[in-house]
C-alpha cells in the first residue's frame, strides 16, 4: 500500500489510477474522472517472469480477439483496442458511469529481451494473456560452413 500523501490525508481523497476520489460529506464515494471521448484510456497489467518467459495479462473484456492489436519488439510491447458501446444512453438516466469506452492502449518496457518470432497471444474470457520466450543470450549457435 502506498503512503498518502498530505493532501490525500487533509482531504480524504484518495489516488487511483491516477485519478483522485474523494469521500463526500456522509463518506461516500464519488464517481473517478474517466479519460473523456478523444482521451486513450490505460490497460492494467500483470506481468512477470518464469524461467523461460515473460508473462503479460490484462484484462480486454468487452473487445473482440480481433479488435485487439499487438506489436511487439525485442524489447517493448505495445497493446492498442477499442471498446465500443453496444447502445446510446442518456447521461441522465445514468446512475453510475465507471466503465472506460472508447480506444485503450498500453506500452510496456520489458525488463529483458524476448524472441519475438515464438511469442503468444492468448484471448480467455476477457483476459488477454501474452507469452513472450526469453532470448537466452549465453547460448551459442555453430554455424556449418558451406562449400560454394
């Protein structure tokens, strides 16, 4: 947990994502900020390592497999969608409004080089899963000389 900061203490408010909730007058939580329309929203990630691979999941529910658009390099991998809304509704007639629309991308630094050629993903339920094989940089390939 990270340590409030002293305006987050003074206030009550508390950061998420980067966006500030307060606590209203009876201790209820008001509704965060979202990115507006044009704005590209962030994607939380998972990601960790085994000894072979690194792992990255996030969570696209709502997205379609092939409305998902991954790039990756031997050193970064980029995530790019968009989610659409199914109908239009009234900003009235809403009670809450806390899902993100709208495109969403995310990139990510990967602490060690990958082999992009066997990397994988994997769409499961809204959770999209990437496998990323480690470039093992101490292993030596002999080359056979060929006679021309």
């Amino acid at each position: 947990m990270e340590k409030k900061s002293f305006f987050e203490r003074l206030t009550g408010s508390t950061t998420v994502n980067n966006h500030n909730i307060s606590l209203g007058s009876e201790g209820r939580k008001e509704t965060p900020q979202l990115p507006q329309q044009d704005e590209e929203g962030q994607l939380t990630i998972d990601m960790w390592q085994t000894p072979t691979e690194i792992i990255i999941q996030t969570i696209v529910g709502g997205v379609k497999p092939e409305d998902v658009e991954v790039n990756i390099s031997h050193e970064m991998v980029t995530i790019r969608g968009k989610r659409a809304k199914s109908h239009t509704i009234s900003s009235m007639d809403y009670f809450y409004q806390e899902l993100f629309w709208g495109t969403f991308s995310r990139t990510i630094l990967l602490p060690q080089e990958v082999d992009v050629d066997e990397s994988e993903a994997i769409m499961k339920h809204g959770l999209l899963i990437l496998k990323l094989p480690k470039l093992d940089k101490t292993k030596i390939q002999k080359l056979r000389v060929k006679n021309d």
